[in-house]
C-alpha cells in the first residue's frame, strides 16, 4: 500500500507541477486505488501502523514548536528563514559567510517542509544545492531540540556517545564533501561535525571524535555500521534528532540495503525518541520506497518533487558526440588528439570557458593506465594541463587529495571510474568523455551530468571500440548522440611501418610504462565487456602489438582464459607461476570497478527488471513495468535491462525493447535512417 501511494503521489506530483510537495494526513483502504488531483492531500497509507505513539514530551514538544514556527507560505529567501525560528548563527554562515542569498528551486521546495519537522522524502538532483537543502533544516532541528548547541561554548561538551544528527552517503568522497559543507554552516554554532568513512583508519578518527565529541556524523554505511556495532567506539546517538540518507538510490544501487536495515537497528526507536527523516534520491525504484518504508514516519511525511516533468534535463540539453573507432588501438591517440583540440581552441578564444574534461573508463586498470600516460605526456612537453586519477584501488587521502586538486584546478583532466560520477561536485567541467559502452543506460547519464551544471554550456563525448557498438545501441537508444567523424586518429588502422602523430606518440609513451600496468589494462577489458569475446581478443591483441609494440599479447593462463570461455581463441596462453598470475589477474582490476564496494561476481545493480523513475527523465527508454499503465505505458519498456554482463560485475545491456524509440541503428558508423522521434541514429 506505502509502494502504491507513494507512487501515485510522486508520478502526479511529476506530471501535475514544476515543483510539487505532497503532505500524507489520512488514509484509504488498502484495496483503494483513486487517483487523487495533485491539489488534494495523500491519503495513502496512515492505516499501516497505529496512529497514537508514546514519543517522548520534549520531542513532541519540539515538533509542535518547529511545525508552528515554519513559513507557512514558500520562502525563497536565506534571511527571511529568521522570522521562522531558524538560528540566525546558521544564517550568517550562509549568507555572510557563503555569501548565498536566494534559494535555489530545490532548496525552496525542501527546506520549506523540512522545518516544520515531518519527514521528507524527496527526488531531486545532484548539482541543485540539495546539500544545504537538507543540512539547514536537520541542523536547525538539533538547535530546536537543545537551544545551548547554537553557542560556541557547546563545543566543550561535545561527547561521542551524543550523536544528535546523522548524515549517510554513498561514497567517501561525497561524505567528506557533505561533511566540509556543514562545518562551513556551523561555522558559528557550538555544533561539531566528524565523518567517519571507509578506507581512512578507523583507529585514527575514533581518536578524534572521543577527543573532540561529535554532534553531526556524516558516514558511509558500511563505516557508521562498522561503529555502531563496536562496543569499543564510544559512537553512539540516544538523542538522535535527525537522520539523512543522501542519494539514497545509488546507496541501494552499490549493496547497502543490509547495511541501512541494520543501522536502524542501532538508533533509537520512534516510539522512545522521534527523529526527523529526510530521505534524498534521484531516482525512486521499488528498493527506495521499500527503504523509505522502513525509515519514514508514515503518518507524518511529504514527497517533495523538485524535478519538473519539463524541465530540460543534462542529458538533452548538452551535446553528445559518439566517436566510433576503429580499434582499441584508436583510444588514446584519439583521446589526446581531443584533448589537445579543444585545449588550443579554448587557449584561442578567450570568450570560451577553459578546458576541464572528466574521462571515465569502466575498469580501475584502464584508469591507471590512462593516468600513466597523462602524466608521461605532460613530463615530456607533449600536454600543457595537468592531469589526476580517481578509482577505488587509490587510498582515501589519494582519492581526497586528487578530488580537491581538480576542484580547484581552472583547466585539467581527471581520469575516474564510475566514483565520481554521482554526487561529487566539480565545477566547471565543461567536456565528460566516455570510453566504452558504460555498465548500464543510467550510468551513462550521471557521468554526462558531471558537466552542464547550474545551466552552464558543456559537451559530452562517447569513444566505442568496433566490439561495443551493438551492446551500446540497445543500452543507449533514443539518447540523441550524433556521430562525430572530425578526429582523424579514430579512424584506421595505422600501418606499424607509418604511424600518424598519435599513435606514434602513445607508442613512444608506452616504453615508459611498466609492462604490468599494461597487461592489467588489457585483461581488464574481458571483465566488463558484454561483446563477443572472441573479437574482441584480436582487437586487443591488435592493440598490444601496434600500439604498444610488444612482440606478442600479454600471457594470461589457461584456467583464467577458461573462466572467460576463451579457452580455444587467439589469446596468448602461457602457464606461469601461481603468484605471477594472481598478481597479474589481481591488478589487471579483472572485476572492474564498483564504486568502492566489496568483490562480488554477481551484479550489484538491483534495479535490473523494475521501472527506476518517478520523474521519468529518458524519453528514449520505457519505464519497464511503468507507473500509471505498466508495460507499455510510455512507448515501451525494456525488458531486459542489464542483467547480464561480465563476471566483473558489470551489468551489461542484454537484449533490447519492444518499445519506445526504435530503429535508426543499422548504418553502424555511416548511421542510416533515423530513429522514431527524430534522433540522429548512430
């Protein structure tokens, strides 16, 4: 019934307003499936549970004097939040010190509701300021429930086992980037802000915390998990006053569903001490309102919609180039001859904005090597920018440092996996290119929303290897990429005895990179390609040779060839030593990259079957089972959304749509008729 409700409310709210807030105040039976006008409350699901609850008086007490003291009407303005009770320690931080003075139109429509006290559950965006969105309103909550926190004197109290608010991302680096947000907003409060997340030592920040207390922890998962279970830390949170899952999605999306349920299991219950719950996601599947189920209060919470069912989304609006290449050879010639394009036409014309490019590859060994070259390129004079690396396998203050680095950097290049691709803030980014089809249609867009931010112009890039461009049709449909021919080291196969500039130039690079980092890159590749394996042997060992210049294709052993179904192709089998081919199997990233999560074979994404928006932002795809009509209901669902993929727990695109936008795919490089509503075909 909350899944019923919930998406009713949320594909009215979507297709009724811009920006739609939907309060739940009574129920309907289970069996009633009216479809309510977006003007009227959600009455949806309240009879789930009893609607007395024994909450604590001076939490109630807080809730009545919270709800009574929020703007009654939208408020668009940071200062006008003093006449409604929000701390003006906190609103100096904003406005003086921050120097923000308007909200922005997620801002507005989620920290209007958040203060009055409900629960929130909200589909918004990265890049739309929902940071502040929901820190302003949980800090205010912990001001509202323990007034002295707004004095700087608080900070000598400060305890670890006084954890009054809680924030949880999915990735370190976003968590330290919420974490660095809210220490500027507490700036003048007694509030003190740790974070806690995987791959620092645990030993270290525990020391911290117990030194210096904690009032707002920001954590992974997995980490605040680790902690809540460990009698030792000292972490614990009887006063808890709010609780905030950003990207609540993407935190289902890499495992933490268990993680999340257990959480709960640490925190006070409801009954004993109500706490404010703001839920974040920018996407709704069944797992976030299962996940919202758990944590929200269902007779006390608002859907807030900040996504407009027209509004021009990162993914129509910026360009789309798809580059087709004629081998794995062509990568990084063609890659460093964009890269110098766009730099000297940026250096050119000082009306453009400097050039700043996210390249993401699909495995933590091609994100190496990439970096490898980078930076051989710049020593020996060959690229002026400076160049930076981010994948799972670097340490935390790595990931920390290179992030911070490119942040502030005004041109440059970060080579990343997918780590970066949701939620991290980098401003400015102007190109984000891809190379290979991506894990799956979504990932393609949260890299492409790496630029374009805050209306900003921006360009997307696509580089497809000859194996991946059937896998990339069927997963990238209706997306208006248009086939972009103007990089002359794209296109041939160069003869060995003639190399154009390029190509020579990656092959006098590849001398200077150890021979490890290259063999790894290229067995990365089988791990996450969803192709024919057996073409795709000769392509790489096409690459090895030509490009690299080796004699022959690196050695891989007949059991890993085995595992592949490569047991009888062209790959160079050779049985080496034990250690030598773990090493070589270990490093080459053959499971690909995850996010930082742990190794699992299988898939992670758990949205494989099931429609994954409320706000449906991909004309070009069905919503699969669909909301408001299923199957068919908007051109078509695709029934086999990735599923299958390499053992690298890559969700591969298997199988297409009966559907939607069809058609426009058989002219492979040359394109051929256009796709049905109007696309270029590829």
């Amino acid at each position: 019934m909350f899944r019923q409700g919930f998406r009713r409310c949320a594909s009215l709210a979507s297709a009724a307003a811009p920006f739609a807030v939907v309060r739940n105040r009574a129920a309907l039976a289970a069996t009633q499936r009216t479809v309510l006008a977006i003007s009227r409350p959600v009455t949806c699901f309240k009879s789930i549970i009893p609607s007395s609850r024994n909450y604590s008086s001076e939490a109630t007490a807080v809730d009545a004097e919270v709800s009574e003291a929020a703007p009654s009407a939208e408020v668009v303005n940071f200062d006008e939040l003093s006449r409604f009770g929000v701390n003006g320690n906190l609103l100096k931080a904003i406005t003086h010190d921050m120097k923000y003075d308007t909200m922005t139109p997620v801002q507005a429509k989620t920290i209007n509701p958040a203060l009055k006290g409900t629960d929130i559950v909200a589909q918004a965006k990265t890049g739309t300021g929902k940071t502040i969105a929901f820190l302003l309103p949980l800090l205010q909550r912990m001001i509202a429930e323990d007034p002295t926190l707004a004095s700087k004197r608080a900070i000598r109290n400060a305890r670890s086992d006084d954890v009054r608010g809680i924030v949880l991302s999915p990735t370190r680096e976003l968590a330290e980037q919420i974490a660095d947000e809210a220490r500027r907003l507490t700036k003048h409060t007694g509030l003190v802000v740790q974070s806690a997340v995987g791959g620092t030592h645990k030993a270290s920040m525990l020391r911290q915390t117990q030194r210096q207390g904690c009032h707002l922890l920001v954590a992974t998962p997995g980490r605040l998990l680790d902690l809540l279970q460990d009698p030792q830390s000292g972490i614990e949170a009887p006063n808890l006053a709010a609780l905030v899952l950003d990207e609540a999605d993407r935190m289902l999306d890499v495992g933490f569903e268990k993680e999340l349920n257990d959480i709960i299991r640490y925190l006070p219950k409801r009954e004993d001490k109500v706490r404010q719950t703001m839920l974040v996601s920018a996407t709704i599947p069944d797992n976030v309102i299962r996940l919202a189920r758990a944590m929200v209060r269902p007779d006390d919470f608002e859907f807030v919609q900040t996504i407009s069912e027209n509004e021009t989304l990162t993914h129509d609006r910026v360009p789309q180039h798809l580059v087709a290449l004629a081998s794995w050879n062509n990568v990084f010639p063609t890659l460093f001859e964009l890269i110098d394009r766009e730099t000297a036409k940026t250096d050119a014309d000082d009306s453009l904005p400097p050039f700043k490019a996210i390249v993401y590859f699909n495995t933590t060994a091609l994100v190496e090597l990439a970096g490898e070259f980078g930076y051989h390129r710049r020593q020996s004079g060959q690229m002026k920018i400076s160049t930076f690396s981010i994948q799972s396998q670097l340490s935390q203050n790595s990931r920390t440092r290179a992030a911070d680095k490119f942040r502030h950097t005004r041109t440059g290049v970060l080579f990343s996996s997918d780590v970066t691709a949701r939620g991290m803030d980098f401003p400015n980014v102007t190109h984000v290119i891809q190379v290979d089809t991506p894990r799956d249609r979504e990932s393609y867009i949260h890299r492409l929303g790496r630029t374009g931010r805050q209306n900003k112009g921006g360009e997307g890039w696509l580089f497809l290897p000859p194996t991946s461009m059937s896998p990339a049709r069927k997963q990238l449909r209706g997306l208006p990429l248009k086939p972009n021919k103007t990089l002359e080291s794209s296109e041939a196969t160069p003869d060995p005895n003639e190399l154009p500039k390029y190509h020579q130039e990656v092959l006098d690079l590849a001398k200077s990179i150890h021979r490890r980092l290259l063999g790894g890159a290229y067995t990365s590749i089988f791990g996450c390609s969803t192709s024919e394996r057996e073409d795709l042997v000769d392509d790489l060992n096409q690459w090895a040779t030509v490009g690299w210049g080796w004699k022959e294709p690196p050695a891989v052993s007949s059991s890993w060839a085995r595992n592949l179904g490569l047991a009888h192709s062209n790959l160079n089998i050779q049985e080496k030593s034990h250690r030598d081919s773990d090493d070589d199997e270990r490093r080459s990233g053959f499971r690909g990259d995850r996010g930082d999560r742990g190794d699992n074979s299988r898939s992670s994404d758990p949205f494989a079957d099931i429609g994954r928006l409320v706000r449906r932002d991909d004309p070009g795809r069905g919503n699969g089972r669909g909301f408001g009509g299923g199957g068919r209901g908007f051109g078509g669902g695709d029934r086999n959304n990735g599923s299958r993929g390499g053992r690298g727990g890559r969700d591969g695109s298997r199988g297409g749509s009966r559907g939607g936008s069809r058609g426009g795919f058989r002219g492979g490089r040359d394109g051929g008729r256009g796709s049905r509503n109007g696309e270029s075909s590829w």
